[in-house]
C-alpha cells in the first residue's frame, strides 16, 4: 500500500533559525515559508536527493504543533508522510484493519497541494502517520 517516504516533519520553535542550519551548515536547498491556516501550521521544505525534511512552526494559538512544542521545547520529530497511488482506498484498507484516521477521516489538502490524512500514532508503534495521495 505505501510507496516512498515523501518526507520526515520537525517541528521548530525558530522556523528561520532552522531554515538557516539545513541551508547554511548542511547546504541543502530550503524552500521559502509557506503558511498553512488549515493546518495551523508554517511550514518549510528541505529538499534532498532522495526525500524531504518538513520544518514546522506553529501559526497561531490554535496550532496543532504548539502542544507539541510545550511539551518539546527544542522541538523534535513530528511525523512520518508516506505517498500512496489512491488514497480511497488505503483509508477503507486502514479503517479495516482497525487503524485511526484522524480528524473526520476525510482528506485535507496538504502542504504540496495534494490529499492527505493522518493515522493516530497508538497504531503505528508511536509514530504519527501522514499519507499523501500522488499521482
């Protein structure tokens, strides 16, 4: 069901601080800020040969990353997206074998302009799940 890693999510407390240590000391390609109100997150990308790093920031009070901030300070590893060919189905699959969608369990649109949906970490050996549709 699951194809490549399309990228791995770090929440920031300091987006541009952060930015700055994959573009400078690493000298990866960043992207610029995006800000997703859906997701009541600002988000960058580092770009690498063969997958992406996620760098997140809470936008807003109501950000779901704030809570994960207060309860990690320096930040730290938020998520795990994997792509997937339909997204339909993997979710009828999942909620089959008794896997958590979160949310509605409907997809959103996610931060590369594509559905996606997140699979509650209790299912997961503790990691939280993105999946994103790609065609």
């Amino acid at each position: 069901m699951i194809g490549k890693l399309n990228h791995v999510a770090i929440v920031v407390p300091d987006l541009e601080a952060a930015a700055a240590v994959y573009r400078g000391t690493l000298g990866a390609n960043v992207t610029a800020p995006l800000p997703l109100p859906d997701h009541g997150v600002t988000t960058v990308f580092v770009e690498l040969p063969n997958t992406k790093i996620e760098l997140l920031h809470p936008l807003g009070d109501d950000s779901p990353v704030a809570n994960f901030l207060e309860r990690n300070a320096k930040g730290g590893m938020h998520h795990i997206c994997y792509e997937v060919e339909d997204l339909s189905s993997a979710i009828d699959k999942l909620v089959e074998e008794g896997a958590t969608v979160l949310g509605d369990g409907k997809p959103s649109i996610g931060a590369h302009g594509l559905p996606v949906v997140f699979l509650h970490p209790k299912d997961f050996c503790g990691t939280l799940i993105e999946l994103e549709e790609v065609a």
